[in-house]
C-alpha cells in the first residue's frame, strides 16, 4: 500500500510507502494521505498519531517532480491546494501528529514535517525548502508556516537559498525538538506518543485547539497567496528548465524568463 496504517496502544501510525521514489508524493499519494489522516483524527481510539517514512533514507523527499513536468498554472493550482489541504489536515487534526523523520525531508516533505505538533529526527535527517532550485516557490505551506516556527530570517534563508539542514543544526535553530540514533527513532516516538496517550484525550485536544489559535491566527489570505505564486511559476522558463535538469540529474541553467 502507498500509504500504510497501523496502530496499538492508543497509538495510530502512518507510513508513506514509496521507497523507491524516496516516499515523493503524487496526486494519488497525498490523496491517500488526506484520506488517512482525517480517518484517524476522528476515530476515537487513537489519541496519537506519528507520521513517518519508509526505508531509512527518507521521510517524504517532497512532491513528485515527473507528475509536474509539463503542468501548467491550473493543474498545479489544483495540485498545490491538496497539498494544503493535507497540510492543513495535519495541523488541525484532533488527535497530536508527531513527524518522525528518518531521512531526506525536502519541499513538501518539508511542509509535510512542519504541519506536524512535534518533529523529531533521526542523526542522518535532512530538512530544506528546495523548490527555488526547480524554478518554483513552495507550495503546501512552506512560506506561512516555517517562519512561524523559526523565525523570518532563518526562513528566508532556508527558503531562498533551498539549502539543506542536517539534524544537529535543524535542533539547534528549533526545526526538530530532538534528534536520535537512527534506530532509536521511531522507539522515541512511541515514547513520546504513549506520554501524550496517558493523558486526557480531551484535554489534549483543547489544548492543540487553543495553541493553533494563538499560533496560526488568520492566514488564509497568506496561504491562497502562496497557491496563486506557485501555480504561477509552472509554463515558465524557470521551471521547465529546473525540473527539466532535476529529472535529466544536471544542474539547472535559469535565465529569470
């Protein structure tokens, strides 16, 4: 399955099973995604949900960039708005949702990693908002919410520099809560999860309900901002070139056009 999903203890668990593509994310991936998250966010025997990837190489490596190529504004518009709606699933789920992020956590893994409550990484993690490499600016929430968690000035750095954060450096500027052996991992997680599982189910509840509004507040118009500046980008120079060079493993020549 694309998506896998298990639980025990109180404790749901989801997996992004595409290994082979680094866990990248199609339409049909986030989909299913959405799909699960929501699922589990109103089942009443999960108080707890850790997102995570399969293999040990990567977490979500971000969107799939072979289904974009060749896209234009529209079909990207649509595109970026599941995955805002994934995020946004995420971030308000009822349940707290835990990335567990053994690997690569690029673009929209990246945007994936940051909707979550509690973001913890194992010592080999990467995390970064590449897609200026690809001519295209993030798309699923990465320009709202990453300043949000570390500050604007390191979010424009990480942003328009689309350089990559190793786990030591990503703990240090407040990207991930903690780092761990890459086998202990996922062991931390159900750790943490059963601490919050032990809990009040409905206290903690109120209490993400509560934080959001005094973290989040009203940026809807910032959101459709950023859904209208990606769409954007695709049918451009730029971007055909920057995804043109990923897939053909070059480096990418941008003109500006």
């Amino acid at each position: 399955m694309p998506i896998d999903v298990g639980w025990a203890d109180h404790v749901a668990t989801i997996t992004i099973n595409r290994p082979h593509a680094f866990n990248a994310l199609d339409t049909a991936h986030l989909r299913d995604l959405l799909g699960a998250v929501e699922e589990l966010s109103a089942a009443p025997e999960v108080r707890c949900i850790i997102l995570t990837g399969a293999g040990d190489q990567a977490f979500a490596a971000g969107a799939d960039i072979k289904e974009m190529l060749g896209k234009g504004p529209e079909e990207m518009r649509a595109f970026s708005r599941l995955g805002h709606q994934v995020t946004a699933a995420i971030e308000r789920a009822t349940r707290p949702v835990i990335a567990a992020i053994n690997g690569y956590a690029f673009g929209g893994g990246c945007e994936l990693a940051i909707a979550c409550d509690i973001r913890l990484a194992s010592e080999v993690a990467q995390l970064g908002q590449q897609e200026v490499k690809l001519g295209v600016p993030p798309g699923w929430g990465g320009t709202q919410r990453l300043p949000r968690l570390i500050g604007p000035g390191l979010a424009a750095e990480m942003i328009f520099t689309g350089r990559r954060v190793k786990a030591p450096e990503a703990k240090r500027i407040g990207l991930v809560n903690a780092v761990y052996p890459s086998g202990e991992l996922m062991a931390e997680a159900t750790k943490l999860t059963a601490q919050i599982a032990a809990n009040s189910p409905r206290a903690v509840a109120a209490a993400k309900q509560a934080m959001a509004l005094a973290l989040r507040g009203d940026h809807a118009a910032g959101f459709d901002a950023e859904v209208e500046v990606f769409a954007g980008s695709f049918g451009t120079a730029d971007q055909e070139e920057g995804m043109g060079a990923f897939v053909e493993k070059r480096p990418p020549d941008f003109t500006g056009a």
